[in-house]
C-alpha cells in the first residue's frame, strides 16, 4: 500500500510552522516576566495578551477570556450559558466537533442549510417566524470549515437584524478570516452586531501554530465571569508561557507577517487542490474558496463518500466524509483539507481520488 495522503486534517503545513519566531518570543517572555509566567495565573489568561486582544478588538480586557483554542470557549458556553434541551442554530454542515459537542451537551439543534455565499439566512428567519427562535446561532463566517464558503456582507446585515428582531445570540468563531487569497475583505459578523449581540472566537492554531493552544472568546463581563469561574474549576490555571510567547509575537508586531507568509502557503496548495478538479466524477460540485483550509466537494447523486472512505485509503489517501457535518444524510459529500500537506502531496492525492471515484 502507498504512503497515505491525508486530506483530512485540518493543520498547518510543517513549513508554515516558525519554531524560531516562536523560540525567539518565548525566551523575551520569559525574560520580562518570568515569575508571573511561570506561576499559577488567572483563568482569564495572561493578562497582557487579554489587554493585546481587547484593544485589537475596541474594546476592553473584562470582555476577553483566552482559551485551549476556540473550541474549548464554544464548550464553556455549552455548559455555562445553555442548558441541555435549549436550541442552538448551527450551519448545515458546520464543523464537527462543534456538532458533537452540541449533541454531547443535549441541546436541540436547529440546522441552517448552508449556500454559495454562506448561511441561507432566509431559512433561519422562516424557523423564528414558526416559532423555533434559537438562544444561539453558531457560524464560521470566513471560509467555513468544512464547506470554503464565506457569508456575504448582505446576509451578515440579515443575520444581525434577525438576532435583533428575535433575541438570539450569535458565536462568531473566525479562525480563518485573516487567511485570504483573494477577494474583499468583509467585517466581521461582531463588528456589525456589536458587543451585545454578537460573541466572538477566534484562534492562533491556523495563524501561528496549533501546538500553542492559544485561542479567545470576545463576550459581555458577566458571560466572560461565569466561564472564568468554569476555567479555574476546570484547570486552576491556564498555560501562561505559550499565552505569553503569542503576546510577544503580536506586541511585537510579527502576526501580520506571519499570517501573510501562512496565506501565501495555503494560497499554493489550494490552486494544487483546484488543478486536480477535472478528476473528480462528472457532476462533482465544487466551489474552490477564496481563502482558509478547505475544499467542499458533492459527489454525484447515488455515490457515497461514506463508502468510498476505506476504498480511498487503501488506495492511499484519505477525506473527511461530510455526513459527519450534518446531523443526517448527505452521504454523498466530503472534506478536503489542502492546508497540512505539499502542493506535490495534493497532486497525487488528487490522482488516487480521482481514480477511487472513477471506479465506483
């Protein structure tokens, strides 16, 4: 059997890794404050990176809680902010581990079909008029993982006004918004809602290295309590000295470069991806993003990507199958993540795919 390919993970590259940027501000860390670094902390996270973020954000460090990536705030408020039964509006597919932890968590979920230019809004303000008014919607504006897609600014408005209108909550997780190839960039879901209405998430894991851990959650002081007090009673404390190593890197003004030498790399391995298009069956749907880790493929009706998965790995390489990003059906989709392998790796996988679809 060939060495597997995997297009299933959705991690940076080795070579979008700098292990010396990051050696570098862990050591001037440490240096300027080794005691504070060292030592148990405050579950907020460490407080000047906490002050870093609100002020990049426009607003203030009580509303900033960092987190062990993004996911573990969407778990917080899981558990501290809904209650097993309440509804929580997530994409159609939406990523899976936000799925599964909402099903772990008994919530009732509301799925948003998602289209071209992101979240079929009008099918979320036809659930509020019958009644079905979730307490939060989650989306992933930017390059939606798993799907590529990016919401349009009008339907970002739409969004708002219907969270205005029925009294929802939105979670605006954006780990890939600033990984754009190409395109306008639009603002963010929070900017447009504000503070009030809009909680916001985010990572470092795609921008700078997801061995750090780092991500945040923008949400009112009251909220950003209440999932400081679950912190502290989850972990005593959060791991300062990589808190601290990201806030170097920002204060120092090297997030930018970094995420424009990150951009440029998965910027090449999705025109790999896309070159490899043509294998794919007739009648494959795809829409190759404009930015982020992902490709979305919908094979032709009657084909299941379920049943082709041990097929392609015996053939060396291997998806996610898209039904894990619903709550039903949907068989025939799956999930390429371009983002953790070479653009001579994506060539070959397509190859495989290709000849794994082609004999079905």
């Amino acid at each position: 059997m060939p060495d597997v390919i995997s297009f299933a993970r959705g991690a940076p590259a080795p070579e979008a890794l700098d292990g010396g940027l990051i050696a570098r501000c862990t050591e001037a860390a440490l240096a300027a404050d080794p005691t504070v670094i060292l030592s148990y902390g405050t579950g907020g996270g460490y407080p000047p990176l906490r002050e870093w973020l609100a002020a990049h954000h426009g607003t203030t460090a009580d509303r900033v809680i960092i987190t062990n990536g993004s996911l573990e705030g969407y778990v917080f408020l899981l558990e501290a902010f809904l209650s097993p039964g309440d509804l929580i509006g997530l994409e159609a597919p939406t990523y899976d581990r936000a799925l599964l932890q909402a099903q772990m968590h008994g919530m009732e979920i509301l799925a948003i079909p998602m289209e071209d230019d992101g979240m079929d809004v009008d099918a979320l303000a036809a659930a509020c008029a019958s009644g079905r008014v979730p307490r939060v919607v989650y989306t992933i504006p930017n390059f939606q993982n798993p799907a590529g897609t990016t919401i349009s600014l009008e339907k970002r408005r739409a969004l708002v006004a219907l969270a205005e209108q029925y009294d929802f909550w939105i979670l605006e997780d954006d780990p890939y918004g600033h990984l754009r190839f190409e395109g306008e960039t639009l603002p963010s879901v929070y900017e447009i809602g504000g503070p009030e209405r809009v909680m916001f998430s985010s990572s470092f894991s795609k921008t700078l290295a997801p061995g750090l851990r780092v991500g945040y959650l923008i949400a009112p002081p009251d909220i950003v309590t209440t999932l400081t007090t679950r912190a502290n009673q989850t972990y005593i404390s959060p791991a300062h000295l990589p808190e601290a190593a990201v806030f170097e890197v920002c204060d120092r003004g090297l997030l930018e470069p970094n995420i424009a030498r990150v951009t440029e790399l998965m910027r090449v391995r999705r025109d790999a991806m896309a070159a490899g298009l043509p294998l794919m069956p007739e009648g494959t749907v795809c829409t190759p993003p404009e930015g982020g880790f992902f490709m979305w493929l919908e094979l032709p009706d009657g084909m299941s990507a379920d049943a082709l998965l041990p097929v392609a790995q015996e053939a060396g390489v291997v998806y996610v199958a898209g039904s894990a990003c619903f709550t039903e059906g949907h068989h025939n989709t799956l999930r390429l993540a371009y983002s953790g392998v070479s653009p001579e790796e994506i060539t070959i996988g397509m190859e495989r795919l290709g000849r794994v679809f082609a004999g079905a």
